[in-house]
C-alpha cells in the first residue's frame, strides 16, 4: 500500500452483465477517468457482455452519456473520449450459450492481436451470484481461463465478482467451492468498493505510521468505537433485491465488517496483501458471539415508516415497489460487539447502518475515555471526551476534538481539528472502483477480501438470521423516515452510559 501507483498491466476487460446500472454508474466512469490520469494501460480493450441486442456504436454512446452524467471529471474530453471508446467492444450472448464463449475465444485473440493485450484476461463478473459458477465453468470449458501458475510467467486471468457472496454460511461455503473448482483463491477478485475509498485505504498508514495515535489505539485510552453507514435514500426500485437481502447482509456482513477489521486489527508483519489480510481474519474471529437468548440486547432492527427526507415526503418500506405489505425485512440496524483480544478486550463497538435517515455518511467515531476528574471539579460542565472522527463519504478527512482553555477565562471548550483530502491536496480523490480495478489489473489483492474474511463474517452473523427468521418484530415500521432510527438503538448505547455522535461534521 506504500507503492507508488503505476500504469496497469495490458489487459483485455471482460464486463459479464455490462447492460446493468453498475457498468453505466460505475464500471466506464472508473474506466474513463483511469485512461484520464495516465493510469489505464495503453495496451487495453474491453468487450461488454449481455444479452440485448447491440451494436458496438450504439454501446459506446450509452457509455458516453453515462461518462457525462457518473464521472466525476466533467465535461468527457472529447478527443481521449475518441481513443478510448474505439477500444470498446459489445458481445451479444447468453450467460448459458456456447457459441457465445466460443466466438468470445475468437474476439479476444483478435484484440490481443490489434491492441498488444499479450492474453492477459480481466473478467467482471456484474451479474447475480448465482450466475458465478456457470460464468466461471463456461470460461474454463472454453479454456478463456489459464491456470494460476500461469499468471507469474507471460499470461494472467482474474475474475472480479460483486457483492454478496452468499446469503448466509452455508451458501457462502456453497459459492466457494463451485468458483474454487475453476479458480485459484488468487484469481478471485471479491470487490467491496468501501474498500476503494481514500479514507479507508488510509486507516492503515494512519495508525501505524503516526506513534501518537497507535500507542493510544487500546481499551487503556479508547471508551468505545461507533461506526455509522447512513442514507438518505430508500430501496427505491430495488425492493425485489432488499426483501431478499436486507441490511445485515448487504451493508453489515460485508462493509462493516470490512471497516471494523481495518479499525481493529493489529500491525501487520508487511504491507503485503495477505499479511494485511492475516490480521483483518484475526479481529473477526475474535468477535465475541452474539448470545441469542439475549439477541435484543445485543441487535437493534428497524424499519422506516413514511416521513420527510429535506421537506419532503416519503413513503414507508412497505409501501415501496416490489416490497411485501408485511414484510418483516430490516432497513435498519444497529448492533453492539466485543472483540475478545488483548488489545480490545472490554470496549464496545458499535454498528448501525440504516435507510431514509437523516443524512448520507459514513463515518468511525473513536471516542477516548475521559480523564480523571478530580482537576475540574470546579468547571461549570463536564469535560468533554476526545473524539477521533474518520470520514469516509461525504468529504473525506479525519477530525480531532480536544478540550482547550477559553481566552479570558479558566474554563475549557472543546475545538476541532479538521483536515479534508479535498481541501488539504487541492484534488478530488479517486473513486472507490478506480483503485480497485486498476490493483486486480496489477495483481494487488489487498483491498478483496479472501474467503476466510467472508466465512468468517457470515459464521458471526447467521446465527442472527436464522434467529431472526423464527421471530416476528413486534412493531413494524418503528422508525419515521429522516430520524436515526428505532429509539432502541439509542438504548443500546445509554445502558453503557454512551450515545451516538450525531453532528461530527
């Protein structure tokens, strides 16, 4: 993570799905502002890969439109928007149909000869997870995939897949085993794009390159970690998918958790990919397991019902398209963990994610214990605590709350001190999809998460599920659209004497 960032390694990209919003939202915008910055290899092509009827012409002015509406460079240069989009190819076919992966075959040898892609293959699995095993299985019955031994001489071949991988333990065990028969663990590419984020990618360098904060990183010096993933936004059109997913497999079992090791985990023994991951594996088996005959106590869910989001009215979930009238599927959740290590041992974490709350952010609030306080009795208010906050979206930065002395007076004020990458670097930050596109392109795994990541991850939090699924909440919705949801949740945090930090912009 200390390495310069280089131009990528030729390649051809394959987008699976490329008709979906992720490739118009996300996938050419990273791929535009990437060939942009110098930072896409000069050898490269991409085939987009999908069932609708298309012509290469037609494709590439959807990909325009998209670039001018998604990226956040505006307005599209025309003249490298021309270079660009003559590398991009569409490939009508069916995810099942041979012939498809057959003249697939032949279009990529063709690239490789008109562009000097040199065979490298980068495949962006943009489809449901239950697509990956057939895709995979097709690649290597086509034999458009080359045996990881391979990928260390002249050739490579890696697959990106998305979000979620699985529904639970058991499915995820399932997924691995069907994509292992084809793929090498290094080959499988499992994006997080949390993991992208400058912000993110700095909690490491933060910690472990500044002593100040490192010696004091310990339940000696921290009271409690909140970490908060909120939106604005509710389900939208996705009702479908969110009934069948939820907030605890979508947000919690990946994102947060990914944010949590990073948060917790320990110095690692190098800045490589898998001694960095060594350590994220460690912090989630030590998360203390939930006690489900007391999951209340421990699990906050909730659900929004209508209200106002900046004045104006919303409706609740159950009213959303494709959403069941009684559905029962949580749009919010807060929860309370212990780490059982020696470096955290005693300090809570808190979690909540949640839909149509009152503001987007994402952000880790390190809260440090209070002195003592025999030196202020005599001050009018209490001293406040030191309060770290890691911001990852909206503007990315880190502040710090400390108390000082009010001119004039002996009394104490807490002030902040605010860096914002934006401000700081007179830059815009990368998108999340640009750095990670650019690492599977250069081999560099270290911000996917590995498979003992996910099943770790999924054996803490099934037993929530399943839990849950034999019980029906008593109260649904229990939160209005623009509140922090479920007056629960802050129940969770007042029984320890905490409360969530609300206003830390």
């Amino acid at each position: 993570m200390n390495r310069q960032r280089r131009a990528a390694e030729p390649c051809v990209m394959v987008i699976f799905g490329a008709t979906g919003d992720l490739t118009s939202r996300k996938l050419f915008p990273a791929l535009y502002n990437l060939a942009l910055d110098g930072q896409l290899p000069e050898h490269f092509a991409c085939i987009a890969f999908a069932r609708r009827e298309k012509s290469d012409e037609e494709f590439r002015a959807e990909m325009l439109k998209a670039v001018n509406e998604f990226s956040r460079t505006k307005p599209v240069d025309k003249a490298l928007w021309d270079a660009f989009s003559a590398k991009i190819f569409y490939h009508k076919s069916d995810f099942h149909e041979d012939a498809g992966y057959e003249s697939l075959q032949k279009r990529l040898k063709e690239l490789d000869s008109q562009f000097g892609t040199k065979g490298n293959r980068l495949y962006y699995l943009s489809t449901q997870p239950s697509f990956f095993p057939l895709v995979t299985e097709k690649l290597k019955e086509h034999h458009l995939l080359y045996p990881y031994s391979r990928a260390h001489d002249s050739q490579w071949s890696r697959v990106i897949i998305e979000k979620p991988f699985g529904h639970d333990l058991n499915s995820a065990i399932q997924l691995q085993q069907d994509i292992s028969v084809e793929l090498d663990e290094n080959q499988i590419f499992r994006i997080d794009h949390y993991l992208g984020k400058e912000t993110v990618q700095n909690l490491l360098l933060f910690r472990f390159s500044n002593p100040f904060f490192e010696a004091n990183w310990n339940n000696r010096y921290v009271d409690h970690i909140q970490i908060t993933v909120s939106e604005e936004i509710g389900v939208g059109t996705r009702g479908k998918f969110w009934e069948e997913a939820g907030m605890l497999r979508d947000i919690v079992q990946n994102h947060m958790m990914q944010l949590l090791s990073l948060v917790a985990m320990e110095p690692p023994t190098s800045l490589n990919a898998d001694a960095i991951r060594n350590e994220k594996v460690k912090v989630v088996e030590s998360i203390r397991p939930f006690p489900l005959d007391q999951i209340d106590n421990y699990a906050v869910r909730g659900q929004y019902g209508e209200g106002k989001i900046n004045g104006e009215h919303v409706k609740a979930y159950r009213q959303e398209e494709n959403v069941d009238p009684q559905s029962d599927v949580e749009t919010f959740l807060a929860l309370e963990l212990y780490i059982d290590n020696w470096r955290w041992s005693g300090v809570p974490f808190y979690l909540r994610a949640g839909k149509r709350l009152p503001r987007r952010t994402t952000e880790i609030v390190v809260v440090f214990k209070e002195v003592p306080g025999f030196l202020f009795e005599t001050q009018e208010r209490k001293v406040e605590p030191n309060v770290l906050v890691i911001r990852i979206q909206p503007n990315e930065g880190i502040s710090l709350k400390m108390n000082c002395k009010t001119p004039g007076n002996a009394t104490l004020q807490p002030v902040k001190m605010d860096f914002q990458y934006g401000s700081y670097f007179n830059a815009t930050p990368p998108e999340a999809y640009e750095r990670l596109i650019c690492d599977c392109m250069n081999g560099d795994n270290t911000l996917f998460a590995r498979v003992d990541e996910v099943i770790a991850s999924w054996r803490l939090l099934t037993p929530v599920l399943e839990k849950w699924e034999n019980e029906t909440p008593l109260i649904f919705p229990n939160y209005i659209s623009g509140t922090w949801g479920p007056k629960d949740a802050d129940g969770l945090l007042m029984r320890n004497g905490h409360h969530w930090f609300q206003d830390t912009i």
